[in-house]
C-alpha cells in the first residue's frame, strides 16, 4: 500500500530559486481557510454552552470576560474550555504533521500515524504509565522521547542519497505494526486499570484535559508552527524528487531533516497531550489542497481544516452517543476510514 502521489499532483511553474521559495496565498484558500476557521469556532461555541450542565451564549460571553458566577466560571474554565483548546491545538499539530510527511514522501499515505510515529510516542507514554508506575506529567515526557526516537530511527534506516522518499513508507509502516505489537504487550501485562487507562489513552481522548495539556502545546505550537510555515513554502519542490530540487537550488538533504523534525516534534507533542487520534494527520492536507486547488501544501489551511476535523469529531462523539462520551480517536477513525476507502477506490479506478 504505497499509493504514490508524487506524479499526479499539479506541478508548479518554475522561474527560480526565489519564486520557488515565495509564498502565495490565493483569494480561494483564504475563503477555504476562513470557513475551516469559523466551523472550528461553531463547534466550540456548541461545546462550551451545552452537555451535562447547558450554559446560555450570553452567560459563556460573560464568564469569558470574567464576569461569570462561580459554578458557571469552574464549568467553562476549567472543565470545557481547555478540553475545546486541547482539541483545537491537537488537530493543528496533527495537521501540519501530515502534510510535512506527505510531501517529503511524496505519498498520500505519508502521515505519522501511518509511519508509527505517534505510535512509538504512545509507547514511550505507556511505558512510564505502566511499567516505570510515573505520573501524568511524566508520561508526557515519555511520549515526546518516544516520538522523537522513532522520527529518529525511520529516517536513519530509509535515508539514500537526500530525501528518505518512498522507503519512508514501507519502513514506517514496519514501525507501526512492532510499535503497536509492543504497545498491545504492555496493556496485557499491565493491572485491570492501568491496562484500562492506557488503552482509552491509546485510542485518542480529550476527556479531562485541563490548562496541564494546553500550556505545552502553546508553547510547542508557537515555537514549531512558524518554523514548519517558513520551511514548508519548498515542499511543492521536495515533492518533485531530489534532482529537481537540487537544481532549484534547494538544500534537499537539510530542508528534508528539519522538516521532519518538525514534523515529528509536532505529532510527538500532539500525542503527549491527547494519544495518539488516529487519521486526521492523514485526511486534513489532502482536504486542504483538493477544496484550495492548490500545487503546493497549504500549511495555514491544512493546520485549520486539522483543528476543524479534532473540534467537530470531539463534539460529534459527545452529542451522538449521550449520554456516552466516546473518545475522539473513535470519530477521527470512523472518519479516517471512509477517507481511506474512498482513496483506494478512486486510485484503483485511475489504473
């Protein structure tokens, strides 16, 4: 399963190194994002004002300005607000995650859920969970050690002469499948509820996150989110192979490394906070470029059609299912798997 869209995306025009580096944002993509944003925005609108205990617009509205009764101030502030920001932060990160290794690989399937990267975070969680019997906080610094070590590890084992390419795919893809192994190895090892927690861990949750969660990705988010915008304007090139870019006059071998650092930094501090929501990485950057008609990755639209997909995917799983809350990862997957499906279909009609 290496469906390749290296040489079916549409091609940028190329005049040279500076316009191959410049950025271009059409009125089109403007329009795409504004609406990813303001679906973003309804949904956490809909999630701050309803659930166990429905709260009036006009009362969320005064308690965000600090003019909320006390019961009404702990409900928003600190039970739904940072759960909606977690949410909204998370997609971000997940998104521009998959459009990184979807370009650098040149292969749709190229997000790091698929090349075992939030899954080697989720062992590195796990084991401080359960094995090493660490705190939550703990558990995060697992989960972005183990996110780190397998980016690591993927891309030193497929490394040939510049960007890892397609090998990229097939040895990620052998990570996911040991990492989840392991991962499968610890839960039945574990007591009935660690092996409970780490398995509603392990399917993607933003129940309970508080400020703890959000802080983090603020900060991740405010240092990694620029970096992957400013690097990210060459993966139209990247895109292209190696020899291309090299003529463009791109550094392929260093541009390639840092983004996916970046790209593994961002869905190692996703996953630390929430686990590992499966398929957002995967379907946000090829929403993102069919509805803007793009060449290029669209990385401001990609990070908000992702806090788009994360915010209505969580309020979907809590108003379905009440008075049951479903973890997200089991919306994100659902949708996740009509995507893929419908990519296998379509790639097999065109051959």
């Amino acid at each position: 399963m290496t469906t390749s869209t290296r040489n079916t995306r549409r091609r940028p025009t190329i005049r040279s190194r500076s316009d191959a580096l410049s950025v271009r944002i059409s009125p089109r993509a403007i329009v795409v994002g504004t609406v990813f944003a303001l679906i973003a925005t309804t949904a956490g609108i809909i999630a701050l004002t309803t659930g166990d205990f429905p709260i009036p617009v006009a009362d969320v509205a005064a308690t965000l300005l600090g003019n909320g009764d006390p019961g009404t101030t702990f409900v928003i502030n600190e039970l739904r607000l940072p759960r909606i920001l977690t949410g909204l932060l998370v997609g971000t990160a997940l998104a521009v995650s998959g459009a990184i290794f979807q370009s650098v690989s040149g292969n749709v399937l190229g997000s790091p859920d698929i090349l075992g990267f939030t899954s080697g975070a989720a062992t590195g969680a796990i084991t401080v969970l359960l094995v090493l019997h660490g705190t939550t906080s703990q558990a995060t610094l697992g989960a972005l050690l183990g996110g780190a070590a397998t980016g690591a590890a993927v891309y030193a084992l497929s490394y040939r002469h510049g960007l890892a390419g397609p090998r990229l795919i097939l040895i990620g893809i052998s990570f996911q499948a040991l990492l989840a192994s392991v991962n499968s190895y610890l839960i039945t090892r574990a007591s009935l509820g660690g092996a409970v927690t780490a398995k509603v861990w392990l399917i993607g949750s933003l129940d309970s996150r508080s400020w703890e969660q959000v802080r983090p990705l603020v900060i991740a988010l405010a240092l990694l989110l620029p970096l992957a915008l400013y690097l990210g304007r060459s993966l139209a090139y990247l895109e292209m192979g190696t020899d291309t870019a090299k003529a463009l006059g791109i550094d392929v071998e260093r541009r390639g490394l840092a983004l996916i650092a970046i790209g593994t930094a961002l869905a190692a501090v996703a996953t630390a906070a929430a686990g590992p929501i499966g398929f957002v990485a995967l379907t946000a950057a090829p929403l993102a470029r069919r509805l803007t008609g793009s060449s290029s990755p669209p990385l401001l639209t990609t990070a908000l059609a992702g806090a788009a997909l994360v915010t209505v995917a969580d309020l979907a799983a809590k108003q379905l299912f009440s008075p049951t809350q479903l973890p997200v990862g089991i919306a994100t997957a659902a949708i996740g798997g009509i995507y893929l499906a419908t990519l296998l279909v379509q790639q097999r009609r065109r051959t």
